[in-house]
C-alpha cells in the first residue's frame, strides 16, 4: 500500500466517524463536518484535519501522473492522520490518567492533620467529606490564608486548637467550585469544561471531581485541575 492509499484510508474513517458521531447526511463535506462538528476531540484538532482535508482533495481531484497521484504524503503525515483518527475515535479518557486515592477530611475533622498533610504531600486543596463520605464543599489554601487572617492575634500568634474543618467553610469565596465528571470522560471534553467556565464566569473552576457516572453521590475515583489537564491534551 502506498503512503497515498494509506492516508487515503485513515482519511476517509475519520469521514465516516464524524459522519456517524454528529449525524451528517452523505452530502455534507469533510471541512463541513469538522467546523461544525460537536465532537471535542474534533473541535481541538481541527485545523489540522482541514490542512490533511485540503492534502486529501490534492491527491483526489487533481490529475494523476503516470497513474500515480500527484501529491503522495510523506511518512510522517500518514503517521499523523493514524495518530488522529486514533485520539478522535478512542480519546484519552480521565480514569485511568488521573485516578488516585484522594485525600480529604470530613466537616467535624479537626484542621491540624489536614493542614500538616497539606505541607507534607505539597497539595493546594482538599474536598470536605459529610458523615456519609460525599463531597460537600472544597477548601482551598486561599480559603485558609482568609481564616488565618481572621484568626491572628495582636500579637501574630493563631490558635488552630479545637478549630474544625466546617469552620472554615463560611470562608470559601466561591462556593461549590467544581464539578462531577463520569470516568468516560475524555481529556479534551475534561478541559473544556474549565474553558468554558473562564468564558462563562470569568474565573476557573476549582477541580473536576471523577466518579463512575459522573453523580454526585457516588465515590470518588480521582480529581482533575487545570494544571494538571493543559499538559496532557498537548500530547
């Protein structure tokens, strides 16, 4: 198979797939597709899919040269649509990429231990527990400077004995934050959401908690912030 009839190949099962996913009729082009496509993975490689479309109709529409076409692709480019029409039709999902124990604290913890394992393991944030062990608000280091400050002596000491971790919760500046995401979730779909949250709100979403279904009341398998998204969807 020549690199022509390879790009030719993945080209035309990217078609398809797009096609299928957003319910294109047959007479829809490819460019067509991709710009109005509702697919997040689409959506974020799109300019590179009308630079390979436009390669794609060079090699179709253009008069062939002793039977060859006269645009053949080089390794590389069909190295890169088989790399598309993979992340396009499997994308990198949330689990397994960002599944992990997390650790919170419950609202009648005491803070001295969460604050300790906060310093210790280098973490900004931490999910507040109920009695039933379901994620009822997030604190953060900015929610803590403002008790800290609210909370400081005359002469610069602060007391955290007996201070539980519901006390801090009044001082939260945005209240429930985050959002519940299902594991099925993809990487790109995973960023959008904090995309469209600083289009929307003008400010960052906190974290994306990752459950089985993305409900709220199931346990938790990992969390997503926007630190640790940006890389992964570069790759």
């Amino acid at each position: 198979m020549s690199n022509a009839e390879e790009f030719l190949q993945y080209y035309n099962l990217i078609d398809q797939f797009i096609k299928n996913n957003d319910g294109y009729d047959t007479y829809v082009n490819f460019s067509q597709k991709v710009k109005s496509s509702k697919n997040k993975v689409v959506l974020k490689f799109k300019d590179e899919l009308l630079s390979l479309g436009a390669l794609r109709n060079a090699i179709v529409h253009n008069p062939k040269i002793k039977g060859d076409p006269i645009a053949e692709p080089h390794v590389e480019t069909v190295n890169k649509i088989k790399s598309l029409y993979l992340k396009i039709t499997n994308p990198k999902k949330v689990i397994p990429t960002f599944q992990f124990q997390i650790l919170g604290a419950k609202e009648e913890d005491f803070i001295n231990s969460i604050l300790i394992e906060m310093k210790k393991r280098s973490f900004s944030q931490f999910p507040v527990f109920n009695e039933n062990e379901k994620v009822v608000e997030l604190i953060n280091t900015n929610t803590i400077a403002r008790w800290l400050s609210e909370n400081m002596e005359d002469n610069g000491t602060i007391l955290t004995e007996n201070v539980r971790v519901k006390d801090l919760i009044p001082l939260i500046e945005f209240k429930q934050n985050y959002k519940f995401i299902s594991r099925q979730t993809s990487v790109y779909e995973a960023y959008d959401l904090f995309i469209e949250q600083i289009i929307r709100k003008k400010r960052n979403l906190d974290v994306l908690f990752i459950t089985n279904t993305g409900k709220k009341n199931e346990d938790l398998l990992g969390l997503v912030t926007i630190e640790d998204i940006a890389p992964v969807i570069k790759n």
